[in-house]
C-alpha cells in the first residue's frame, strides 16, 4: 500500500460522504440534547432510524444533488422512492413511527404546481386528495396508493407525518459541523480546531462503519433487538447503533492531543496492492494453514478497503497519514516482537508467530484504542497481510534469491 491520491473521490464518494457527515451532525445534536433522541440506527448509507426518548422512532433518508441540477422536484425518483419507503414502513410498523424527514443539500421546488412535494405536503395536512391542486397532485398520489398497495388513508397519514429539511452544501458541511455544532459543545470549549477535525474525523469513520453493510432485514431485526428478544443478527445490528454515550466516548477519548510515532520511511500515499500472492507465498512458507491464509487474504483486503475509503473522506490527508503511519508502525512492531519469540532454526513456526500477532494486536485494539485511533482488531490484523505483501513481514526464513525471485506479483 503506498498511494494517498490528492483526487477528492468520484461523486459517488463525495455523496456517501455527506450522507455520513450528516449523520454526525444529527449524532451531535443528539448528544448535546438539541433534539429528543436517545439513539440512531444506520440501516445503510442514506437511511437513519432515529430513535425517539418516548421509543417511538423518526425515519430519515438523506439525498444528495449538484445545485446546477436545480432543485429537487417532487416526480424525481429519488423523492417518489423515499415516499414509498415511508408509507410501507409506516404500515408495517403501525404507530412506531412519529415522523419521516428528507434531508437534502440542495433545495425543494416550493410553488403551487404540481412538481413540488413541499406543495403536496402542506396540502395533505388540509385537503382531501380529491381537494388538490392542481390534479397532479391527486394523480401522485394514487400512483403512491397502486405501487405500495396500501390504502389511500394509510397514504394520506404518513404523507402527513413527512417533512423536508435542507442541509448544508456538499462542500461545505464539513466546516459547519466543526465550527457550528461540534465547536460549540460545552465539552469542546477551548479546543484548538485541528483536536475538532480530529473528532469530527472520528465520528464520520464511526458512521461509515456504521452504515456501510447492508443487511436484508435492518429494521425488522432492530426493532426485535429493542424489544429484548434474541436475534440472529444481533452483534451486526448492535455494531450499527450510535448512542449517546457512543458520541460521549469518541468525543471524550479524541479530546488529547495524539503524538505520532515516526519511521524512517513513512507512507507518503495510499493505494490498493496488485496482487496479494507475495503474501500467501510468504504465509505458505510458514507452514501456515490454508484456512487461515484465506482469512488473512479477506481481513487483508478489508483493511486495505479501510484505510483507502477513510482517506478520499477526510479533510487533512496528511493528518490521516500520520495517523495511518503510526497504526502501520505500532502493527509491524508487534510482528517483529512476535517473530523473535517464535522463531525456530530447524522447525517452521509460521502459525505459533501468527496466533502470538493475533494475540498483541487483540491486545493493542482493546488497550491501546487511541494509539491506533479506534482501528478494529480485524482491520489491525488485516495490516499484518498488507506488510507481509509488502516484504515488511515473514512467518520464515528467506528463502535463497529472496521472496520475490519466484512469485508474480503483478497479476
């Protein structure tokens, strides 16, 4: 790995990263008590389950748009999929919901006409269907009506519970929730604006983990978690709340100011690896087991995921780096250390070194959590595969020639 490109991401990126910064902004509202929730679900990258005092739940779905595109308008399929989404929600789980949001970057069309969804819901709140106008509006809404299958009463009712709110712009988000909203917690009085980077860094990479699996039945297996039933998802459905007291542990432990380790040679960039056969070659020769190359290979391939999607999202790549530089360090020390307790002259000792490495950096995710910046143990381990494809680590001896004389590493 060695390649932290300066390209700020496709759009794709630059919008999944709104969509988790937004949802820091509400986690921090959340927190300093601005509004009634007691936790969020991230179900996926657009959509957060607030979680009300009084347990009842808000549903939000976050759309992002470039400007010049001009405003959201009330057939664009995006608007129409977030409806639908709300009105099946809202009969399956019968008076669970208090109200559903649509939060955006760019604005709504507000007019009279029948392309505004702003003119839908104010006239749902004080009009019957067959009262709207123009007759667009009534048409939207039977087609609502024919695609969920749900009686126009049950339309009516959640359209009545929706509203929209707009957000701050693509590019500016990041600076309003440092300046705005995270800058003015009584806990972060006096703090130099590089320590509230650093915080707002952590909560967007706790979202992004947060919301980036998708599971088939988020909500369903949630609300049976809640209820205090067993599930069989439920370390994945645990691993996608954020609490108020999740908000108080990241702001509380990234208040510090962190000292780097350094290296001779530090990562200047970020970028994925062409091959990973240097890697199994390297494990193989060890007299490691097959299937814990493989697990190596995925957690390897993870990390590398972890590491290159955290910095198209942050604002200081050279923070990152530093950051990433002292993870890799503190990574590669315990696999030398692990190396020179194990290592045997006439005996291969490829897997008693990989289960002591296993065991350090157990250690390190747990007990040193801000020396490697809350980095899981899964991603901690996958950084052992990512130095061994990189000649950094050896679970063996040298073989004659080196190890790169009889592997290709380009495919």
């Amino acid at each position: 790995m060695n390649v932290l490109s300066n390209d700020p991401g496709d759009e794709t990126q630059k919008r999944f990263r709104y969509q988790h910064t937004f949802t820091v902004l509400v986690s921090i509202q959340m927190f300093a008590g601005n509004i009634p929730y007691k936790e969020l679900y991230c179900e996926h990258h657009e959509d957060i389950l607030a979680v009300r005092e009084d347990g009842t739940y808000d549903g939000w779905q976050i759309k992002t748009k470039q400007l010049s595109d001009g405003p959201f308008e009330l057939r664009d399929a995006a608007i129409k999929g977030s409806l639908l989404r709300f009105i099946k929600l809202d009969l399956e789980f019968i008076d669970s919901f208090s109200k559903f949001i649509i939060i955006s970057n760019c604005p709504f069309r507000d007019d009279d006409t029948g392309k505004s969804l702003i003119n839908l819901l104010e006239q749902v709140r004080n009009k019957s269907s067959q009262e709207m106008k123009p007759r667009d509006l009534s048409k939207f809404v039977d087609e609502l009506v024919e695609e969920t299958g749900v009686s126009i009463e049950n339309v009516i009712k959640t359209l009545k519970k929706t509203e929209t709110l707009v957000g701050p712009g693509l590019d500016d988000i990041d600076a309003k929730i440092i300046n705005d909203h995270i800058g003015k917690l009584p806990e972060c009085t006096g703090a130099s604006v590089e320590k509230l980077r650093i915080l707002h860094r952590r909560m967007c990479e706790k979202i992004y983990l947060a919301s980036s699996k998708l599971l088939e039945r988020a909500i369903n297996d949630y609300a049976v978690l809640s209820r205090g039933e067993a599930c069989v998802a439920a370390e994945e459905i645990n691993a996608k709340r954020i609490t108020k007291q999740t908000v108080e542990k990241i702001v509380h432990e990234n208040l510090n100011a962190n000292v780097f380790l350094s290296a001779r040679s530090e990562v200047n960039d970020i970028s994925p690896a062409k091959s990973s056969q240097l890697m199994m070659y390297k494990m193989s020769s060890g007299f490691i087991d097959m299937e814990e190359i493989e697990i190596m290979e995925d957690l390897r391939a993870n990390s590398e995921d972890y590491f290159l999607t955290n910095s198209f999202k942050v604002e200081d790549r050279q923070g990152y780096l530093k950051e990433f530089n002292q993870i890799k360090k503190i990574v590669q020390n315990q696999s030398i250390e692990a190396k020179s307790r194990n290592k045997k002259e006439e005996a291969p000792y490829g897997s008693e070194m990989l289960h002591s490495i296993e065991d350090r950096l157990k250690d390190v995710a747990f007990n040193r959590t801000k020396d490697v910046f809350d980095c899981p143990y899964e991603i901690l381990k996958g950084l052992v595969g990512i130095l061994t494809n990189e000649c950094k680590v050896s679970f063996s001896k040298e073989p004659p020639g080196g190890w790169l004389k009889n592997v290709n590493v380009t495919d």
